[in-house]
C-alpha cells in the first residue's frame, strides 16, 4: 500500500484539526478575557529504509534513507498575552492591567480563574457575582490589614440612620422647634395648634380621628387646662394623637417641642392653654439702629457699628445714643484701648454704657457695653453688644480721619481723643402677641433608614481592588476587596469554558495577591479586556491551512490514480 496515502491522511487530519483551533479563535474574537490558542504540529513515526553508515579511508558515508508516516497534531498552546480594553462606562466592569485573574466560585464550590471582569451585585445575597451569576472571591467588609483571601465577597452596606423631621419657627424672639421621633417619610406632615374653649375640664389636648392623616395634624389644646412645661404640654398631646390612632403610636412616633431661650418661658404656676398658644410672656428685645448713612459718616471712626441690645433682663433705656471713642495710652500692666461710651437719653433720663478694645482685641469680635453706674430703680446688668473691626483697624481709621491727618496717636500729648457716633435705641417690652397658635410647623425631610441598596450608594471599585461605597451617612466607606491570583506558568492553566480556567498540575497552584501587589496588576475601572485574537492573523492561517488540507487531498487522489493503475495492470 502506498505510504502518501496514509501520511496524506494523517495530513489532512491535522490540517482539520488546526482549522477547529482557528475556527474557534475567529468564533471568539469578540468575547471579553477570551485567550487565543493555536496548534501545534509534529511528525510521527520514520521507516527506516537504509541505516546510516560511516565513511573509510577511502570512501566516504552515507545517510540514513526514512520515509516519515505523516504528521500529527502534537499539541495547542495557549496565547496568555494580555489585550486591550474597551470603555464601558459601567463601574462594575473591570480590568486587570497586568498579571494576574480574578477569583470566582461556583455553586458546588469550586473556583476558577478569569480575566473577564463584568461584575454585578446579586440582589438576592448582595455578592459580587460576575456575569455568569459566579461569586467572585477575596475580602468581605473592611479590607484594612487583611491579608489577601478567597472568600465570597458579601457587600454588607451598613443601614442609614434615620433622618428627623424637624421645623424651627420663630415666634416673637423664641425659637420653637418641633421634632418627629421616628424618622420615616411618614414624618413629613404640618403641624397645627389650635386653642379651644369648648374643651371640658380633663380634655387637655384632643385630636379628632376625622380630622387626622399622615399629612395633616390639628391639635386643640384645652383654653383652660395649665401646663406646667412645653414637655407637659407635648405628653399630652402625643397621648391625643394616639387615642385618635385608634391605640396606635402616630407613624411619626412621638413629637416634642423646645424652644429657645426657655428661661423663664413658664413661671411658677404653668401656664393655661390660652395663654401658650396666644402669648409667649417673653420681652422683644429693645433695638439700636444706625442708618446707611450715619454708618459711613458718622460712626464711630466709620465702622463700630450697633448690633443688638440685651433682653434678659428687661432693657429700659430708649431715646437717642450718642457714642464716645476714647484712645487711652498704656499706662503699667494696663494695655492701650479704646474706651467706648455709649450715652442713652438726656438729662434726668441719661444711661450710660462703656466697654473697651483693648491691644488683644482683634477683628470680628464684639464688645459689650454695660451700663456703669446703674441708676437707681433700674434692672442691672443690661449692656449693648456692638460689633468692632479690631483695636488696629480702629487706630489706623482713626488716623485717616481728616481731623486727624498727619497726628500720631501713641505720641500725643492729649491722652484721650475722641470721634463721635449717633443712633437711636428703643426699649425692650412684653410681648402681648400670638404665641404657638400663630404658626404652623411643617415637618420636612424625614427618612425612614434602614436598609440601602448598591443603586442607593454607588459603588465602585479602585485600582487596588477596594470596592467603595458613598453612604449617605457615613461618607466613603470600604466593604470588601477583589484579591487577585498569579501561577508561576499561567499557559498551563486548562480552559473550561465561559472564559474559565482551572489550574493544573503544569500551571501551578494560585497565588493569592492584592491587586497592584506582587507582579499583579492593578484594576482599571469601567474597562473590560478584550479577547487577544488577532483576527487578520487568523485569517493568514486559515488559507495557509486550507491550503495544507488540499495539497494532502490531492495526495490522496493522486495516491488513488497510481492504486487504480495498478489494478488494471491485470487486464
């Protein structure tokens, strides 16, 4: 029998086998980590025809004659170089820029290695899985000083704490703020007090099931009943609202009021209903005003300027103010300052206010006036507060004034000069106007907490593999870790499938490695890595290989022509 027919056998086997490796590279040449391989041919066994033989003196040797039996398959090897990325905009795709696999884990446990890195969260048991539901493995929670592991990584986002609701309304100088204890957006609703005279005696505060909502609460508190605090005041209307909830705490939870200032707000005794919701017997403070233009002209070196006056205790000074600036030199341990009076009134109905600014003064502070002497019959301890630019600022307006061009105040002769300011106070007095019945109080912003989502936080995944999320309430915080794996030969790995591999007893065991860390590479985000076919190669080997399969094919036939010649040799 002719050997070519077998070795062209043999030939285009392999040629078909080659075109399979081809064949699957092109198939592949859009799917991410894919890795190319490629066959790998060698020759079988020889007959030999002639055994070599070695020359003489006279005669020289000859070479072995062998016919080869055709080729095989002798292997297909693995092409590990890396490719390029493709952009994804997707935060969970990632990429290896360097050595190295992820981690991933099947149902039953065992792991295999990849370099496609098209993450997800599953929704069911918050792991990172990759796109074929396969949990991909390192570090759960915080990764700081953990060393690099193979476990699932469960993204356990802490709760958010619950968001109060809360309203701040300010009534004649008091400032009221209501709060929701439970923070759900149940929270969001108004709040209104409303005084009732028809209550009976007992009905302290009442809230009417009708008229109840989660968007709307009236409250009737009682005209008659006395109420000893705003917290009295909150016990019973809380205990209101849920006997108009039917037993049930209001979705809200309970409420509570404060307000500031709260000194003296309830005198001995309490207060009646009538009296909360209609007054707050508290004093408007008195005010001291400078007007634009006396503030550019007239103030005291154009820029000590009034701020407020003070209404604990009661302020009874009113009519116009004059102010005084004085430049008192150093004298002993006693710094340089400035001494500034302020004069209430005229005549028997004069008051006085002085404070000073001293060389440790600076800018932005303020200085209180306090009335010296206190005359008698007066509250003591009123003062002014007035604002001030600083003991330097001060000397150095002052020295710019025209009056004073030229004259250097620490050299003066005169130890005290003066610049001048006016104004007009008006005394503080009882209030006399609605109280907590004068405003509503809408209660915005409320959060339920509780249980986060990856959607609600973001997350993301750094170049050293840390998976961040932005919790609302805690910031940027880390939840776990992709560690990466290296193998001493990684074209020893075995493919599985889905762009899988599994090591080997050539490949290595895995390494275990933060990305970025020991010859890994580290991640870049919103990136996958495309396969490494090269696809205009691929093409140049399929022709040579077509080519191969029909030079063996036509051994064949030629190898066939020669047979049928020798049959007939008989005829």
């Amino acid at each position: 029998m002719l050997r070519s027919l077998y070795s062209a056998v043999s030939g285009m086997k392999a040629h078909q086998s080659q075109l399979d490796v081809i064949g699957n590279n092109i198939a592949n040449v859009n799917t991410f980590g894919f890795k190319s391989s490629r066959g790998r041919f060698s020759d079988v066994f020889y007959q030999t025809l002639q055994n070599a033989t070695g020359g003489s003196a006279t005669m020289g040797g000859t070479n072995a004659s062998q016919i080869c039996y055709g080729t095989q398959l002798a292997g297909i090897d693995l092409d590990m170089s890396r490719s390029a990325f493709q952009s994804t905009n997707r935060g969970l795709d990632v990429a290896i820029a360097g050595e190295g696999f992820f981690q991933v884990q099947d149902s039953d446990g065992n792991i295999f290695y990849t370099r496609a890195g098209a993450l997800q969260i599953d929704p069911n048991s918050g792991n990172l899985t990759d796109a074929n539901g396969y949990t991909v493995l390192g570090v759960s929670g915080d990764p700081l000083g953990k060393a690099p592991g193979s476990n699932k990584i469960h993204l356990d986002i802490p709760s958010q704490q619950a968001a109060k609701a809360v309203k701040t309304e300010t009534i004649n100088g008091i400032r009221y703020t209501l709060t929701s204890e439970k923070a759900t957006t149940d929270a969001n609703v108004s709040v209104n007090f409303v005084v009732d005279d028809t209550l009976p005696d007992g009905a302290d505060a009442v809230v009417k099931d009708t008229e109840m909502n989660t968007g709307s609460l009236t409250v009737r508190v009682n005209a008659k009943s006395v109420f000893s605090s705003l917290s009295d005041l909150m016990d019973k209307v809380n205990t209101a609202i849920t006997q108009a909830n039917g037993g049930k705490e209001y979705p809200t939870g309970k409420l509570s009021l404060t307000a500031v200032p709260d000194g003296g707000l309830f005198p001995a005794g309490g207060l009646t209903g009538a009296e909360i919701l209609g007054y707050n017997f508290d004093v408007v403070p008195g005010e001291l005003t400078l007007s634009a233009d006396d503030a550019a002209t007239n103030g005291v070196f154009g820029s000590l300027l009034p701020k407020t006056v003070s209404s604990v205790p009661k302020f009874t000074a009113e009519g116009d103010v004059t102010f005084e600036a004085h430049y008192v030199k150093a004298v002993g341990d006693k710094k340089a300052a400035w001494e500034i009076t302020a004069t209430v009134g005229t005549g028997a109905n004069e008051r006085k206010f002085v404070g000073y600014i001293d060389e440790s003064s600076t800018a932005a502070n303020s200085v209180l006036l306090k009335e010296s002497p206190v005359k008698p019959g007066e509250e003591a301890g009123q003062y002014i507060e007035m604002k001030h630019e600083g003991f330097t600022k001060l000397s150095d307006v002052w020295q710019g004034l025209p009056a004073n061009a030229g004259k250097d105040i620490n050299t003066e002769t005169d130890p005290s000069m003066s610049s001048q300011g006016t104004s007009t106070v008006t005394a503080s007095k009882d209030s006399k106007e609605l109280g907590l019945g004068q405003k509503g109080f809408v209660l915005a912003g409320g959060t339920a907490g509780g249980t986060l989502s990856s959607s609600q936080v973001g997350v993301s995944i750094l170049a050293n593999g840390i998976v961040e999320v932005n919790h609302p309430d805690k910031g940027k915080i880390q939840v776990g870790r992709i560690d990466l794996a290296t193998f001493e030969n990684p074209y020893g790995l075995e493919e599985v499938g889905n762009s899988y591999f599994q090591q080997t007893a050539n490949s290595g065991n895995a390494k275990l490695c933060q990305a970025g860390t020991n010859g890994s590479g580290a991640l870049k985000s919103s990136a996958l890595e495309m396969s490494n076919v090269d696809i205009s190669s691929e093409f140049s080997d399929m022709i040579v290989t077509q080519r191969g399969f029909q030079a063996n094919s036509r051994i064949i036939t030629v190898s066939d022509t020669i047979l049928e010649e020798l049959v007939n040799l008989k005829r």
